[in-house]
C-alpha cells in the first residue's frame, strides 16, 4: 500500500511559470510521458515527475488548438486528447465556464492537472470509514487549493483521491489532466445522505454535441 506524506502532497515545487511558445508542445510530452512510463513504475515517482512534465506543457504556449479550448454551456467540457497506444495513461483538457463544477468524485488511479488558463478550486477530502458497507461514505473536508497557472496538483490513491473541483471565478477556465487510466466511470458521493454511486462520463466533441453523461 501506498503512504504518502500529505504534508508536502498539496502542490508540488514547481519553478517560475514559463513563457515558452512552440517549444515544448502536447507530442513532446506524450513522447515524455511515454519514455517516463518505459523506465518508471514507481507511483510517487512517477507522479512527481509527471508533475514536472504537465508543469512544461501548461506553461507553454501555442500547444493547445482551439477546438479543444471551447466550453459547452451545459456542463464543463472534457476533452480527450491523446490516449496512449498500451493504456498507461490518457492526456485530457477541460474547459470551465464560471460556476461550472464537477461532485465529489474518485478517481481509482494517480491524476495531475495543470492549468493552462483562469483558475479553479480544489476540495480535497478525506474518507472517515472503512469502506466496508457497499454504496456508503462518510466524508470530511480536508483542505482547500486555488488551482492557477504555474500550479500543478495531483491525486493519488488510497489516500489523496477524493475532490470537488470548480470555477468559482469570472473567467473561462482551461485545466490539463493526466490519468493513470481511461477515466470513464468515476463513483460519485453526496455529503448528506452519504450515498456512493457509480457514474459513468464521457469525452466532449464539438461534433457530437451534449453528450448523455458528462461530469
Ligand atoms: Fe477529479
């Protein structure tokens, strides 16, 4: 099992945001992120150097077309940008329109996300039970983060994967997530009534229109 020290695991040290345009674009991090997963099994190492790499990306310009930056007004929009050729990972990018939001959800794999624009805030939470009664959770609030650029944070189960993110700002949001698996189901928890429930999303497409599912 994975411990992880969460007193360091909020955002990872990241240099100055950098300005580059054109010179590190989304084939030469899927070409990173692929020799990474070659040499590296590692979880928190791989996290971390994930990080570093969707820290280069995100601050560089140019990389991200436009048809891949546009929101849907009926939900934010997940966009699926590269899914790798053995399953290892896949590289989305998110769009946010103010007071657009995602629940509490899991994730059942390492995540990290960079913003490319705007600004969205994270709620990460801790589970307070074990786990054993089916469809059941009890949730605390564990702590808070803006999410901007130059900022990157990552989840990484059993112990940091549970979150609420949203744009509670006044201006589109662009975010860029990578995953440890096809995140196409997610379980999703109501702080209430405590209720776990499974729920299946999809990818965005301008040319599909409004997807059934999309969180
Ligand atoms: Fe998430």
């Amino acid at each position: 099992m994975i411990q992880e020290d969460r007193s360091s695991a909020k955002f990872l040290p990241m240099p100055t945001p950098s300005t580059e345009l054109h010179s590190y674009g989304l084939t030469e991090y899927i070409r990173d992120l692929e020799a990474l997963h070659d040499r590296c099994a590692a979880m928190p190492v791989k996290v971390r150097e994930v990080s570093t790499l969707t820290h280069r990306l995100a601050g560089s310009r140019g990389w991200l077309q436009p048809q891949f930056r546009q929101p849907n007004k009926d939900s934010y929009a997940r966009y699926l940008l590269h899914r790798d050729r053995l399953n290892r990972f896949v590289v989305l990018s998110l769009v946010w329109l103010p007071g657009q939001a995602t629940p509490i959800h899991d994730h059942s794999c390492w995540g990290v996300m960079g913003m490319v624009a705007g600004e969205l805030t994270v709620v990460n939470y801790d589970r307070l039970d074990d786990g054993s009664r089916p469809g059941y959770a009890e949730l605390q609030e564990a702590d808070t983060e803006v999410a901007r650029p130059g900022v990157v944070s990552h989840v990484l189960p059993p112990y940091r994967e549970l979150h609420w993110i949203g744009n509670r700002g006044s201006e589109v949001a662009i975010s860029l997530h990578i995953y440890g698996r096809d995140l196409d189901e997610v379980n999703v928890y109501d702080l209430v009534t405590h209720r776990v429930s499974r729920m299946r999303i999809k990818y965005y497409n301008l040319d599909w229109g409004n997807p059934d599912f999309v969180i």
